[in-house]
C-alpha cells in the first residue's frame, strides 16, 4: 500500500520531456476545458482570432504590391489577387477538414496542430520534411525581403550612392544590422518578443494608411497614364507576388487550435480574407495611379523627401528589423529539432542568419524576391501540399468532383510554382536598364 502511494505521488509531477521527435508537435495542443489552452490561457474569442489572422498574413510585401500592379497590369492585378485570395482560403480550409477528419478516426492523431503534424499524419516522416523545408525556406525568404527592404530603404531616403567604407550602400545596411540580428535572434522565447509583434502591426497599418492618403493626393494632382493589362510574359510574375502577399498558411491550424468557437473559424477567416483583400487592391490601385510607370519596387520610394515620408519609411525599416526575429522563429524550432535534439541552439541560431543576410546581398529587386519566394515555395506551402493531403485523406469518401477539384489544384500550383520560378529568376539575373 505504500509502494502504492509512492508510485501515486510520483505520477503527480510533471514528466520529464524525452528530446523532440519526428512527430513531436511545435505548438502544444489546447487543453481538454473548452476555455483554457496548456499554458493556462483563454482560448481566442472571434474578434482575437480575426485579430490574428489579420496579423498573420499582412506584411511586409503589400509595399510591393503597386509595382507589380504596373507590371501586370491595374485590372489584370486585381484579377490575380482575388482569385489567389480565394484559393489561399480555400487551401487554408482544406488544412482544417483534414485535420478534423483524422482527429475523428481511431488511433493517435490528436497531437495534429501543425503543418508539420499534419504532413506527418497523412505521409509520415517524408511528409513532415516536406513540410518543414518549405516552412524553412518561406520564412528565411520573408527574412530576407526585410532585409532588402531596410537596405535599400535606407540607402534611398539618405541618398547614398556612393560606397561606404568600401561597401556600396546596400551592402553597408545589411551589414549594419547584422550584430544587432544576432542579439535579437538570441532570444530563446517568443515570449519576451511579443511586444515587438504589436508594435510592428501598428506600424504596417499607420504606414499603410499615410501612404494611401499620398497616394490620393498625388492621384489628384498627375493623373499619370496607366495599363489595364499587361503580357502573358509578367502573368507568372504577378502571380508570384499575389501568393507572396497572401502567404500566411502555415499560421492557420495553429490560430484554428487556439479559437473557443471552432465552428465559425471558417467564416471569421473568409472576412479576413476579403478585408485583406479589399485593402490590398486598395494600396496597389492607388499606387499605381500615383505615380504610374515611375511607380518603384517599393512604393514608400515614391514618396520623396519629405518629414511624414521619412518618418513613414524608417517607421516601416524599425518595424521589419524587430519582426525579422519573430519571422524566424519557426525556422529555429523546426531546424533545432532536427539537428539539436529540439534543444536551444545559440550558434545554428547565428549561422542562418548569416545564411538570410548572404542571400539578402545578392538579391537586388524586393518585388522580383518576392515573386520568387512566391512562386518557388508558396504556391508549394499554400496550394499543392493541402490539397495533396485532402485528397489522401478523403480518397475514399470523395466522388470524381471531389477528385478534380484536389488534382486541378495540385496541377495549377505546381505550374505556378515552376513557371513562376522561372520567370522571376530571369527577372532577377536580368540586366536592368
């Protein structure tokens, strides 16, 4: 009887967790009361949830968006960037009712609150790869955007064409924040980066915002000739961007995991989805009307010289260099994992920074980066791997409709992937006249 009691008292405390594995979910799963997650926190009521998605996918590259509507064209952009939105929702909900079907069947699938989870709950290990790699390389490449963008940001609103200490003045900037990364990148926790996210949210939607009214009143002013469309040659190219901007999947069975109401997850993300793209057709119409073919890759370039421009533009840099950190934290958990046992790794933490700003270096155009990152890893993420994973899923229950609609998307995503690629790497290795 007291062996008894002493086997009781030892299953009291908290277990000694073994070192990550295969299938070793990155976000701890809610708790069985409907009201309260693992970590003792409220689980999110509609309006968090609409807050969160909004915040997950809204970044850094709608300050691309005018250039690629003069590139492709005002209405032929606006075409492209609803019917992409409409797909990412639709993909994006493909994740959730997988994730509910296999949490319905018999066996250990309720650990299912990832990407990676779920890749390794419908293909086992190789599905999880896949998954990790292309949350690696889409997260390191939003990185490396912001990297881009601060640079040549800076560069422009100092005016420094010249080299600097042998360096010319993007290559400067990038350096120049690289000690500072580092430190940043230390932080083992999200915890105490928190605030940094809130910050950088409301700064994106003040720059947004004051850019817009610019915007108007230059509108108003030069009335500069615009083009309704543009060639099939630039069609892969908008694409690109489109699903850039757009990118936010890998944050959505996480933020479905963490909502009160589960039901209504669908329709709080489909609102989400038509503000955000409201706004963004918004901010790339008015862009481009602005200024028309002197429309920069970004847009904040337009502005001039001004005391409200400056501000907004080293405003939007602080706001990228502090997110930049947040952005690459799910490459540390997933990286970590895999080559450290899952445990805190300070100099595999270093070494892919150094990895995002080498390639940040080479990188000249923001928006021509963004059409690849677009085009290579997204359409991958955000397209063919939810609809690859619903139709292996639900094979057995789907008739020939179901069949078509999965296959169509895994087909169209894997042409927009390598046509996109193609075209936004000769983009970039192109001589800019």
């Amino acid at each position: 009887m007291g062996f008894g009691n002493k086997e009781a008292s030892k299953t009291r405390k908290p277990p000694i967790l073994p070192p990550a594995k295969e299938d070793t979910p990155l976000i701890t799963k809610p708790n069985n009361n409907n009201n309260i997650n693992d970590n003792g926190n409220p689980l999110s009521s509609q309006s968090k949830t609409f807050a969160n998605v909004f915040i997950a996918i809204v970044g850094a590259g709608v300050l691309g968006l005018p250039y690629a509507f003069k590139r492709t064209g005002w209405i032929m952009s606006l075409l492209m960037l609803f019917s992409v939105a409409a797909l990412t929702h639709y993909c994006m909900m493909l994740l959730v009712h997988t994730r509910r079907k296999l949490q319905s069947l018999p066996g250990d699938f309720s650990k299912i609150n990832s990407f990676g989870d779920l890749g390794f709950a419908v293909c086992g290990s190789v599905g999880r790869f896949v998954a990790d790699v292309m949350i690696v390389l889409s997260q390191a490449g939003f990185c490396v955007g912001y990297l881009i963008f601060i640079a040549n940001t800076l560069a422009n609103l100092f005016d420094m064409s010249s080299q600097i200490i042998g360096l010319s003045a993007k290559s400067f900037y990038i350096w120049g924040c690289f000690p500072f990364q580092l430190g940043l990148n230390s932080i083992a926790t999200l915890t105490h980066l928190a605030p940094l996210s809130i910050f950088a949210d409301l700064v994106d939607l003040g720059a947004m915002g004051v850019v817009i009214v610019e915007d108007i009143l230059i509108m108003m002013k030069n009335r500069p000739q615009v083009n309704a469309f543009g060639g099939l040659s630039v069609f892969f190219y908008g694409m690109g961007v489109a699903v850039y901007a757009f990118e936010g999947i890998g944050m959505v069975l996480p933020l479905e995991s963490e909502m009160k109401d589960k039901d209504k997850f669908g329709g709080i993300l489909g609102l989400s989805m038509a503000l955000i793209s409201l706004l963004y057709g918004a901010f790339g119409v008015l862009g481009y009307f602005a200024f028309g073919n002197e429309t920069k890759d970004i847009i904040t370039a337009n502005l001039g010289a001004g005391l409200i421009s400056s501000l907004v533009q080293l405003g939007l840099c602080i706001n990228l260099f502090f997110t930049f950190p947040l952005m690459m934290h799910p490459v540390y958990e997933i990286v970590e994992r895999r080559f450290w046992g899952g445990r805190y790794c300070l100099w595999l933490r270093w070494v892919l920074v150094l990895a995002v700003s080498l390639v940040a270096l080479l990188v000249p155009n923001f928006a021509d980066f963004m059409s690849l990152v677009g085009s290579s890893i997204c359409c991958g993420l955000g397209f063919v791997l939810p609809a690859l994973f619903h139709l292996l899923v639900f094979k057995e229950e789907m008739d020939w409709k179901g069949w078509s609609v999965d296959i169509a998307i895994v087909t169209i995503g894997v042409v927009l992937a390598v046509s996109g690629t193609w075209y936004a790497l000769m983009e970039i290795f192109s001589v800019k006249v």
